[in-house]
C-alpha cells in the first residue's frame, strides 16, 4: 500500500524547509545561539544582509515562534531563541557539518 502525499501546508519537512531554507534563518539561529542579541551584532556577524531584510526576517522569525523580542525599558532591543528555536539547533549543526564534510572541499 502506497502512502499519498501531505500538500506542502501539511508535510512536516515543507515546513521545516519552509522556515529554514529561507537564505538567512540559518545564519539569524547561529549566531542567536552563540550569543549575539542585539540587531547590530546581528548585522555585523552576517555579512551581506541590509538592515531591511534583517528586521524583515527577526519579525517573520518572532511570528513564527522562534525568536523573542526582548525590550529593555525601551531601549537596547535584544532577541532571543525560544524553546522552538533552540530545537532548531540540530539542523543547524547538521547542516554546517553537511557543509564541511562536502562542499568545502574546493
């Protein structure tokens, strides 16, 4: 007996690919995991993204669940991963070790 596919909307690895395969995601979990909080470290750790697509991307990641917003009496914003962020580190590491072992090898 064949299984039939889920639609995308429903298919737990569209929707996974959904989230990270976006250019940026990847890099936004990283470097939230390894510290950095505020938009400017962010800016600067990930080189090539506009300050637009930054604040674009950390509000699309804070709807869905992965960041939070952290706001100091109005001042100095800083963003954290949530719970369903950080279970997000796996694929992350995954993924660089991927890179690693088989496309750093030019």
């Amino acid at each position: 007996m064949q299984s039939v596919p889920l639609p995308p909307e429903r298919c737990p690895l569209a929707q996974t690919a959904a989230i990270l395969c976006d250019r940026w995601t990847p890099l936004i979990v990283r470097d939230l995991a390894r510290g950095l909080s505020r938009f400017s470290e962010l800016e600067r750790s990930i080189q090539g993204i506009s300050p637009k697509t930054l604040s674009t991307r950390l509000k699309q990641l804070e709807a869905a669940g992965l960041i939070q917003r952290l706001e100091n009496n109005g001042v100095r914003t800083r963003y954290a991963l949530t719970p369903r962020g950080r279970a997000l580190l796996p694929l992350i590491r995954a993924m660089r070790d991927y890179g690693r072992t088989w496309l750093s090898q030019a």
